[in-house]
C-alpha cells in the first residue's frame, strides 16, 4: 500500500491513546505485508505463484478478503476486480521505472482475467486460480481493510472516538453519535488538489477516493494512471475522481470506489442511486461535478437536511 496513516483519537488518557496509536500502526504494517502482491513471500504473492490449479491453504483472514472483494467485483459487474494484476503485472507506475503495457501484452492477459476465476473452498479452507495466467492483486480493498482493523483495534483498546487517515482513505467513528459531534471531511478538487472540493460531515463512516492523481506519469502528453479498467487493460477515463462514504464499511468503501471510478462519473452516480447505503461524489473528465441523491444531506451540516436523513451513510443521529 506504501500509504502513511494519521491519526486522531479522544476518549482515554494519553498514555493508553499513545500505546493504542502504536498498536494501530503496527496493524497497518502487518496488513500490508499480508496483502501486498509485489513483495515476494507475502500471501498473495505465494498465492500468485503456487495456486495455478492446485489449491493453495491460506488463513481465514486471506480468505474473508478475497471473498468480500469477489463479493464487491460481482455487484459492480467486474467493474472492480480482484485479477486485475493479470494486465497490471505490466504496468509500472513507480517514479523513475514508469512503463506502458504494450498493445500485445494487454491482448495476451485480457482472456485470462475475471474475478470468478478465484475459486474458494471456505470447508478445506483453500484458493485456486483456476485459470494459471490470472494473477491477484487487493490493491484496490486492502487499505480500507487495514483502517477497518485499525479502528477495530482502537476501540478494543478503549479509544472512544477519533479519525484514522489512510493516505486521504479515511474512517471517523464516535462513541456517541449525536449531530453535534459530526467531523468535516474535505473533498480534494482533482485538478487543483489543494483546493477544496466540498466538506462533508459524518459521524460513524468510511470515506474513501480513487483519482487519476493518485499514481500517474504523463507521457507525450498522456495522462496514465493506476486505476486500470478490466475490460481493456488500460487506465479507466470516464472519470477524474469518485468519493464513496459508507457507513463505517472501509473495506466495501474502498472497492466501491476504484469500481466506481472504472464505471465513470455518470454510471457511478447512477449505481450509487440504486444502492442504499451508499453515497458518491464523481468528477467527470471535464470537470463537472456529479452527486448522488443523498449526497447534498453530507454537505455543510447536511445541507440544511435533519440529522435523520444523513443517518443514510454518515452514521449521525439525533436532532440537527
């Protein structure tokens, strides 16, 4: 993930938030030596390696994961794939080692991706590929699992309320849930990041992003970015950037998200629509602004809305 994560916590005295901050950090790393798929030894990096055909143990956490991301791939109809490391396997977007995939490489990986070729044994507790081409990569879910297990742990630890950042990826959660303790949540332009969009405000919700600003190199004048459409294999361009907020479900949130920018703006505000629970922000490629229906009730204390309509997704109650 490479993501620095920030937090913010209330609720105990300093010395058990200090312990508790160091317990959250070292979840955030163990997280990601689990899930990372670049780094060899790691789970899905063996996975990638020995479970063509065969199928390969993995822990109960490996396998809540990749079945919550297939979960999320099939409602977003692929949108969202946990194979999409079959193509970008050979992408680079590392500073200094940029690289294109080439027409040839794209044509030979796009047969051998799709979600459904993860097969899960949850009784012998075990994963196959069942295609030896597909590849793994959670990506695009394991930061809002690894702020999900942060906030998790936080509040085991007696951490009352607070916010914990992931890289802009970010859960804010309270003990109480009264209006008044609502957080603002700034929403980047994606063409002027140090603007602020909009500010929303929740209480108890995940509030994730994914942006062709993320990770990018230009290219004789070419925009190219991580966030790669499965059906193509190339990066998505029907949107600049898509923010999902949920209420208090990062890892769905950050699927959402990266499914959601690879549909574009108009259909990811189109499915937001159709899915109670679930609200999005998405800014088109040339600028324009999409929100879904509950979306203005998040804005500036609600947008003039009660506290009960931005019960929807931002986890408030309460009188407004």
């Amino acid at each position: 993930m490479g993501t620095e994560m920030v937090l913010e916590l209330a609720g105990a005295s300093r010395e058990r938030l200090v312990a508790a901050s160091e317990k959250a950090f070292a979840e955030l790393e163990r997280v990601e030596g689990v899930f990372t798929d670049w780094k060899p030894g790691s789970v899905i990096w063996e996975l990638n390696e020995r479970a063509q055909g065969a199928p390969v143990t993995a822990a109960a956490e490996v396998l809540d994961l990749l079945d919550r991301a297939s979960a999320v791939s099939a409602e977003t109809d692929g949108a969202f794939d946990v194979t999409y490391r079959t193509v970008g396997r050979y992408w680079s977007f590392a500073a200094g080692n940029e690289r294109i995939a080439s027409d040839t490489e794209i044509r030979a990986a796009l047969p051998h991706l799709g979600f459904r070729n993860v097969v899960l044994d949850r009784a012998r507790s075990t994963v196959r590929l069942a295609d030896a081409e597909t590849r793994i990569g959670l990506g695009g879910v394991a930061k809002g699992y690894a702020v999900d297990r942060a906030v998790d742990l936080l509040r085991a630890e007696g951490v009352t309320s607070g916010v914990v950042n992931a890289g802009g990826d970010l859960a804010v959660f309270h003990g109480g849930s009264p209006a008044a303790e609502a957080t603002p949540v700034g929403i980047r332009d994606p063409s002027r990041l140090e603007i602020t969009l909009t500010t929303i405000r929740v209480c108890n919700a995940s509030v994730h992003t994914s942006g062709d600003y993320e990770r990018y190199f230009e290219r004789d004048g070419v925009r190219y970015h991580h966030l790669l459409d499965p059906r193509t294999g190339r990066p998505a361009r029907g949107a600049r950037a898509v923010t999902v907020v949920t209420p208090g479900d990062g890892t769905r949130a950050d699927a959402l998200a990266t499914g959601l920018f690879v549909m574009g703006a108009q259909r990811a505000v189109a499915w937001a629509d159709a899915h109670p629970g679930v609200e999005v922000l998405a800014v088109a490629p040339d600028g324009a602004v999409r929100r879904s229906r509950g979306w203005a009730t998040l804005e500036n204390d609600g947008g003039g809305g009660s506290a009960a309509d931005r019960g929807r997704v931002d986890g408030c109650a309460g009188a407004g």
